[in-house]
C-alpha cells in the first residue's frame, strides 16, 4: 500500500516564517522555511506547536498549501473563539519561529499516478489541500483531467481565486458556488452543494473517477452522500472534515 | 523544552475540572466534531449484525435486536481525538465487550475491528476486556447518529479515539497484531494519548 511509506519518528522542527501572504480578509497563507523538512505528497497535513512564555504550548493541525517540492506553507483560516488561528492570522509575522512537524496522513493524498479523471469538492478552508493538489498536478505536467467545485460564502471568501483562475482550462475546470452572496452579475453558481448541482458539474460514475471532498462536516456529508448517490463507489470518495469545532 | 513563540500568550488553561484529565497536545472542546475517510454508511438495522471472527470465520453473530437484548450500561468517560480535541464526561449506552466476548472460545492475543465502509482499526485484546471496551450505540440517552458512527460504534476511551471503530461490525480475533486503516498510512499502532502515540514511532 502506497501509504506505508512513512519516514521514522516524526520530530519537531523549528520552522522561521519566510512569507506571509492575507488571502481573505480571515484567511492567511503563511510559508516557512524549514530546514529539516524530508518532503510532502500533495493533500497530506502538519502539525503546529506555539509556546507561550510560561510554556504553555497548543498545538493544531493544517493543511500543507504548497506543492511537493516547494517550501512548507499552510494557509489558516481565523476562527472566533479561537487560540491559535488567530494568533497565526493577526499576530505572527515574516521571521517568527513556531514549530512544526510532519508531514502527516496517507490516505488523503494525490500522486498522479491514478490515471482516473479526479474530481474536487471544497467548502471554504477545504480547498487549502487541493491547491497542493492542483499546484502539483500543474508543476508535474500530469494530464489527468480536474474538476474542482469549490462552495464559499461570497466571492471575497474565496481563497485563491486569482491563482485557481489561471489554473483553470488546460484540462482543470473550476467551478464556483457562492452560498450567501452573489456580487452582482454573477454568472456562476449559487446555493449550497446539492445532488442536483453535483449531477450537472461532477464527473459521470461511468467515467469511474475519485473523488476527494474537504470542508466542514455538514458540508462532506452532503456532498459525499450526495456522490454515492450518483452511483460513486464509496471506496472512490475520499473526505478530510475540520472546522465546527469552533476552537482551533 | 520548546521555544517560546514570540507574541503568543495562548487563551485557554486548564478549567478545575479538567486538571489531570486532558492528555499533552489536546485541547477541550464542548462540540462533537466528526472525522472519516469516506462517505457515511446507512446500514438498515434488520441487516445488522456484529460479528466474532477467527480463522475467517464467522464464530459468532448478534443481531441488533439480540445485541441489545444483552446487558447495557451507562458510561461516562472523557475521549481523545489524535486531531486534538479531547471532550469531557461523555455519556454513552454500550454492551461491553467483556459480554460478547465471554460467548466466544478464543486465545486471541489482538483483534482487528472491522466496519461498514471498509475501515478497520487494531488492538491487543487486553485492551478491549476488563472494562474498558465497549459496543457504543446510544450517545446522551439518544440513538447514536449515523455520522459518529450509529447505529454502533466501538468505544475504547483510553486509547485515541480512531480505535473506537465507527460503524463498527464485528472483531476479527488474531494472533498477530495486524494494522487496522490509519494504522497503515503511519498513524500509531496502539495510540495511548496519555503518551501522545499519535504516529508510527511516536
């Protein structure tokens, strides 16, 4: 099985903010240059530690926004009530040092190496671990055609808009769904993610293609659902669910 | 020791009631957050069954109705999540595994639990007798909801909580200590919170 390759103990490093980058106004993509770092797979995670003066530590996972081969970054999302997102969103700066280790988590993970059509679902932060996907896909030349669909609250809260627009044509298609506001002259899709909008954008069960879906809970269970619906092996639906707990 | 972030006080200490209770790396939280790899399965209840296998064999089945005709308890107990939410004084209705498996003949020395969906999860046996395992499948007095794993779940609240099985059908009992799904994409073999075994090596 491709996931049992995994290096020894995985260790904490100390990780120097290289770049840090606001996407939305609650959202940032922060990159770290992190020396010891033995190299990710596209949609695998990370675990962050911050250390307050008394040594209190909180640690959390995210993530990895950046491509194999390229430097670690993760992109965060500012939570209310939270304790370490706000901290990485409002307070760290270019040349903090935090810690971090990993890489972590097999199983939701895109080599290339599947020749089946692939098929994306993010809702909100869910779309940090495609952009690793996408970015790798892009870098390696792989023409194994994407749809990526993609639900944010409005078009301000989409992360990494300009960048997914450029990655569009060339055999990835993008498709967005804005839940809550439209901005006027929207020409794309609107409202939650349901069977009918899956039927019309995702890939026929036919062509047998996988399926990662990420995003809060309620949204991975209609969507997953909702693609076993259409005939989707189980098997062939892979989900990564965050956010809900309001806390990180 | 680790290096102090600069800038960053942290907001959340240890309440009274939790002291000693939240293992290192985890945080309390009052929600009930849900993790799985796949598509929640709805299995009908008149098509459940859990079952004790050896040898691949099927040794011994319960339906639902015969799995909650057997003695039930109430249990109260904190649970850990590798993700790092850990919630506290969890109320559940279980059959404990001691009373299924007493019905067996075995010399078992793991089980691998198996559930609808395909996943599965590792444990030593003495790890899911003596009380402290059970077959969860009422949450708060109500039936447990299909996304954390009704209509049963495995409940093994000493260990990181990807060992309580969801939608778990039955025990394979072995010999050898075989690695259930996380297990093989270099999650820990056993998962002790308390000693933060979060990964292969931890």
């Amino acid at each position: 099985m491709a996931g049992t390759a995994v290096r020894g103990r995985l260790t904490w490093e100390t990780a120097t903010a290289s770049a840090v980058r606001d996407e939305t106004p609650t959202v940032r993509t922060i990159e770290f240059e992190l020396p010891g770092w033995g190299g990710h797979r596209a949609g695998q995670h990370l675990d962050v530690r911050l250390t307050a003066e008394d040594g209190y530590t909180a640690e959390r996972e995210y993530s990895i926004a950046s491509a194999p081969g390229e430097p670690v970054a993760i992109t965060v999302e500012r939570l209310k009530d939270g304790e370490v997102s706000p901290y990485l969103t409002e307070e760290l700066r270019a040349g903090d040092e935090i810690e971090i280790r990993g890489p972590a988590g097999g199983y939701f993970v895109w080599d290339g190496q599947d020749p089946r059509p692939l098929l994306l679902v993010a809702g909100g932060s869910g779309i940090v671990p495609f952009r690793s996907i996408l970015r790798y896909r892009e870098q390696t030349g792989i023409e194994i055609p994407v749809r990526l669909l993609y639900s944010a609250r409005s078009l301000e809260d989409v992360i990494y808009r300009a960048e997914l627009d450029q990655l569009s044509g060339g055999g990835v298609e993008v498709v967005y769904t804005l839940t809550r506001q439209q901005p006027p002259g929207w020409t794309g899709r609107s409202g939650r993610v349901n069977a009918g909008m899956l039927m019309e954008v995702a890939w026929a069960a036919g062509q047998q293609p996988v399926a990662y879906v990420c995003g809060p809970t309620a949204f991975v269970e209609a969507v997953a659902g909702g693609l076993v619906g259409l005939g989707y092996p189980a098997q062939q639906v892979k989900t990564e669910r965050f956010g809900g707990t309001g806390e990180s | 020791m680790s290096p102090v972030t600069r800038g960053f006080h942290g907001r959340r200490r240890e309440a009274a009631g939790e002291r000693g209770r939240v293992p290192p790396g985890q945080f309390v939280t009052q929600d009930f957050p849900v993790l799985s790899a796949g598509p929640t399965p709805h299995t009908p209840l008149d098509q459940w069954t859990f079952s004790i296998r050896q040898g691949g064999d099927t040794t011994m089945s319960w339906t639902w109705q015969e799995m909650r005709e057997l003695p039930a308890e109430d249990v109260t107990v904190d649970i850990h999540c590798v993700t790092r939410w850990s919630k506290l004084d969890t109320r559940w209705q279980a059959v404990s595994i001691d009373t299924l498996l007493t019905q067996v003949e075995h010399q078992a020395r793991y089980v691998l639990a198996f559930s609808d969906g395909g996943y599965t999860t590792n444990l030593p046996l003495a790890d899911v007798t003596g009380g402290q395992a059970w077959l969860a499948f009422g949450f708060d007095g109500q039936p447990l909801a299909p996304e954390h794993g009704g209509p049963a779940r495995l409940l093994v609240p000493h260990l990181y909580f990807w060992k309580s099985a969801k939608w778990v059908r039955g025990l394979e009992l072995l010999q050898e200590d075989e690695a259930g799904f996380w297990e093989t994409y270099g999650y820990n073999m056993y998962g002790d919170p308390w000693r933060e075994q979060r990964y292969a090596g931890d």
